[in-house]
C-alpha cells in the first residue's frame, strides 16, 4: 500500500466537501473519525501529481477557515470556555480522556514536568487497575 496524503478535519459538513473534490478529481479515499477528539481524518494515496497535490493543500487550507469557524461555535459553550485534557492508556488497550480544570493543569506544570505528570498519571491508572491494599511503606 502506498502512502497515504492526510487531511483533517473537524466538522463532518466540511469534510463532505474536501471528498466531493476528491471525488470530482477521480481520487480514492478513505475517512477515518478519531473517537476521542471526534476529529475527521481524510486519506488519499499521496502517488498524484505535484500540481494536484498542492491543489488539494489549497482546498484544505480554504476549508480549515469555515472548519475553525465551525469548531469554535461548538466550542462556544459558556460553561467550558477552556478545556483541558489528558489521554489515558487502560491495560484493556482502551483508551479514555480525563477531563482537566484547565488553570490546575497549568500551575501543576509549573511546578513538575509534563514527564513528571505522565508517570503520576500512569501509577495512579495502574493502582486502579491493579489494587494493592498493602501497607504503603512495605517495599515491593
């Protein structure tokens, strides 16, 4: 399989737009939805011409404005003006988003780095998945 040119997108609507130019361009593709951001990936084999390769940078470019405009209406919610989070691994191969309070995720990285915070993170998802109820002074 040849390698694939990706495209994406937030707002399905748009996205219907970038594959009808695709399809009217007589280009395969393929879409994939992302199911933690809800983003929308676009694919094309990237073996195409540099003239129709840069016409389809263009398209997406003109699209991205309408495609952020779209985002940030949705985003719009006066109950969560910022948004912060963080992806979680489970043992299952699942994967999850904890939601964050934005201004306690930033003074926490003040103070420790992001490396830091992931190895916090990821001994508190293993303590979850893997209880220990032994005294917390006992060496492993």
């Amino acid at each position: 399989m040849s390698d694939m040119l990706e495209y994406l997108f937030f707002n399905q609507e748009i996205a219907d737009k970038f594959i009808a130019y695709l399809e009217n361009k007589k280009l395969t593709w393929t879409q994939e939805v992302d199911p933690m951001l809800g983003s929308i990936v676009v694919r094309t084999p990237e073996d195409i011409a540099d003239e129709l390769w840069d016409e389809l940078d263009d398209y997406h470019e003109s699209l991205g404005v309408d495609d952020q405009k779209l985002l940030e209406a949705e985003l719009d919610d006066e109950t969560e003006t910022n948004a912060a989070g963080i992806y979680i691994q489970l043992a299952g191969g699942n994967q999850t988003v904890a939601k964050i309070n934005p201004d306690v995720m930033n003074r926490m990285l003040d103070v420790i780095s992001m490396d830091e915070f992931n190895e916090f993170v990821e001994t508190i998802v293993s303590s979850v998945e893997n209880p220990d109820d032994s005294p917390i002074c006992k060496k492993p």
